[in-house]
C-alpha cells in the first residue's frame, strides 16, 4: 500500500542514525512495529487484577496427568 507522509526529516535521520537502520522506510517499519507490541503490552497489562480465578482448582493434582 503505497502512503504519502509528511515526517521531520531531522526525526527521522535520528531514527535511522539511532537504530541502524539501512533506509527511512526500515526506520519507520521498526518503529511502527514497536508501536504496536507496546499498546498489545498495555492491553495485557490492563487485564491485570480483572480477572478472576478458582479457588478450589488443585495445580498440585493438574501436574499428576
């Protein structure tokens, strides 16, 4: 899918400079993909504490099979 964005250079020259990174495109991939496993981190992170659990299931008895 071609897109047309309008990015600093300077932020992005920092990127590519930072990570590594071969080209502009390879800079923003990566920081795309660390985008998305941080706000996937936060969902999980938000499921903590919501969740409720059986009191009475034996882990002990579940490890026996």
């Amino acid at each position: 899918m071609a897109t047309n964005l309008l990015l600093d250079d300077t932020l992005i020259n920092q990127a590519v400079k930072i990570g590594h990174h071969r080209s502009k495109r390879a800079a923003v991939t990566a920081a795309l993909n660390e985008y998305v496993a941080h706000k996937r981190q936060q969902d999980i992170k938000d499921l903590f504490g919501s969740m409720s659990f059986d009191e009475s299931y034996d882990y002990k008895k579940a490890r026996n099979r």
